[in-house]
C-alpha cells in the first residue's frame, strides 16, 4: 500500500490532533486477498471533545437506512447489539412533504449502539429498487457505516452466524511496521439489503481515543459514514457550507486498495470531515479508475441505496441555501414542520448531494423558536 498524506486542518482547535490523524489515516495492510487499506476510515475524523470545543460545528444526529423489510433488518441489527429505543409508523402531509413522495408512509424503527443512533425505514406502500448486484465502492450509489467492536473475533463469529455476507475473507491486521495503525484490524461484509457495512477494532492508543479503555460489550458504536464523490473540492464546498469541519486527508493506492474496493487500479483521495458530534464523514474519490456509475436520477427515498445522513445545524434556512447554491437538490418540498410528529427537532428538509447522497437537515425546536423571533 503507498500512502500520501494531503493532510490539513482549518481550525486552531483540531492541531493538537493533526500528527496521529495523519499517520492513521495512511495506515495499510500487506495481506493477500481483499485486503485491508488503512483509509481515512481507519481512524475518525476529529476527538469528540475537540470538536464539541468549536460551538459552529452542526452535530450528526443519525446514519438512515432504507430496507426492504423493517422486522428482518431489525433483527438482523439486534444480531450485532444495536438497541431498539422505538419502532413506529409515520404518516401525513408533512411526510409526504419531507420525502417529496405523494402518499409515502414510513414504517421506523430508532436503534442505537453506544452513543451514536441509526434509523431503519421501510417506505411502504412498495419497496423500492434493490442494490445492483456488481456495485462498487466507486459507484456513486456507495455509502457505508463503521462499527467499531471491542473484540473482532466475537464480532466475526457473531456476523457469520447471522447469515451475512462477508466480502473480506478475514479480518485483516494493518502491520506493526506502521507505527500509528499497526495492529488495527478490519472486516467488510453486507447486511440483508446488502448495503456495505464495516467491523473495525482498535488497539490501545490507536484510533479516537473514546474508543480505548475499558468498554463492554463486542460492539461498540459507529466511528464514521462514507460516500463515493465524482470530485473532492465541489463536495468539500457543499459539506463546508453546512458547517462541517474538514480534518484529515489521504491519497491511497496500490495492490491492497485494490483488493480491499474490488476496483482495478484504484487510487482514492479520501477526506474525513468532522462534525460536533456523532459519526464523522467520509469522502471517497476515486482518482482511477475515475468515478463509476452515478446514482439513478430518478432515485427516491424507497430505493435501498437510499441513505440518509441527518444533521443538526443550528438555523435551517441559510443551512438549506447555501447547500442550493452549492448545487444540492432539494427534494422534500422546502422546510417542512415537523414538531407534531415528535421526532426530536421542529423543521426538516430533505436535500441530495451533489453525487445523490441524502442528508436530512434539521433544527431543534429551541433553535427553531430562536430563529423565528
């Protein structure tokens, strides 16, 4: 694996942290097969507590997963430890408004593992389209979510018994010749839906330092999401203009990206982005072969690609604009109220990146009350 670092950090808060960012995320791994490559998923983006310091920082609320059917996916999850908090049917016009879909219900089920939140939804009356079989981690439909587990072994054990598809053949070890990942370890494999998720455990001083010490349990929680772009700089623009932090950047290549992606000859510039709290966000852009498929234009909240990111800033209305004037696409019908539907924030909207991935904007309802004054 040949790393570069591009790493660089816009905030005098995050410096203390830059060298281990840097070095974690150029992290790789020699181990034949689909490989493990030190990403900038090997480590997050940002110390919690660092980030938490710079007030403009909107926080990530959840990670959103469209499925097929809620009661599998749901068990599926209970599987790796997530915790039901609350499954429910959510309906009306200020639905319909949000996902932008006359006479679409959701059906929802809230989990958490540790201290991060993932929502399963199942659009009804009809499932939407299914994954393509071949996708790759360059198409534009790709996302997934890191699990951090306490123990990989039992994480293993406990995916395969669940009947999931493994894409890598093991988990696999970042050598100790790196001495700022050494002895990290990783594992991909699919959920029901086969939308991509990822095991990774830590060793001690390794990683974002809420991960160490003395945790319960085999999983532990989310450390980031990732997404395929077509161009790093345009999407850096958008995620900026929603308050988003930049604070780590690789260039990775060689045999065991190439294992790890399923992609020939892939070379990856990758940029972490912090929020206040919550899972980080990660870019993929992949510089060769170049960008693969790009999402269906026709792509709707139903189809199982479907993610969404739901992120809280602070005051919608400049948030929403300035993600249309960096080119995102509203989907839902404008800022759509939703506190009668007691989801935890007052007003939503829903908008899609510049490479179709979804993000869910939404604003407290104490924000809410601030701004309309």
């Amino acid at each position: 694996m040949h790393c570069r670092s591009l790493f660089g950090l816009r905030a005098v808060a995050l410096l203390a942290l830059a060298s281990s960012l840097d070095s974690a995320a150029c992290s790789g791994s020699s181990t034949a097969g689909r490989a493990v490559t030190a990403r900038g998923s090997a480590a997050p983006a940002v110390h919690p507590l660092t980030s938490a310091a710079i007030p403009s920082l909107p926080a990530v609320r959840e990670l959103a997963i469209t499925v097929s059917s809620l009661p599998r996916s749901v068990a599926f999850f209970e599987k790796l430890d997530f915790v039901v908090d609350q499954e429910r049917d959510l309906e009306g016009a200020a639905i319909e408004a949000l996902v932008g879909r006359s006479g679409a219900r959701l059906r929802v089920a809230s989990l958490h593992l540790g201290a991060e939140h993932v929502e399963l939804r199942q659009v009804v009356p009809s499932v939407g389209r299914a994954i393509p079989e071949g996708s790759l981690s360059n198409d534009q439909t790709f996302q997934h979510m890191a699990i951090v587990v306490g123990d990989m072994d039992a994480a293993l054990s406990r995916v395969r018994s669940s009947g999931a598809e493994t894409i890598s053949p093991q988990p696999q070890t970042i050598p100790a010749s790196n001495p700022a990942a050494g002895g990290i370890r990783a594992l991909y494999f699919h959920d029901p839906d086969r939308h991509n998720l990822e095991l990774i455990w830590f060793p001690p001083g390794k990683g974002n330092p809420r991960w160490q010490g003395a945790r319960p349990g085999v999983f532990l929680g989310i450390d980031h999401s990732a997404i395929a772009v077509v161009e790093t700089e345009r999407s850096q623009r958008f995620y900026e203009g929603l308050g988003l932090l930049v604070a780590g950047r690789s260039l990775n290549f060689g045999i065991e990206q190439e294992a790890l992606s399923g992609v020939p000859g892939a070379r990856v510039r990758i940029t972490s982005l912090a929020p206040k709290a919550g899972p980080s966000v990660e870019f993929l852009s992949y510089l060769e072969p170049g960008p693969g498929r790009r999402a269906p234009a026709d792509s709707t909240a139903s189809d199982l690609w479907h993610w969404e990111i739901t992120v809280e800033v602070a005051d919608i209305g400049p948030a929403l604009t300035a993600a249309e004037r960096a080119g995102g696409h509203l989907v839902s019908s404008g800022v759509v109220s939703v506190e009668p539907l007691n989801l935890g924030y007052a007003r939503a909207a829903l908008v899609d990146d510049l490479d179709g991935h979804a993000l869910r904007l939404v604003q407290h309802a104490s924000s809410a009350a601030t701004a309309d004054q």
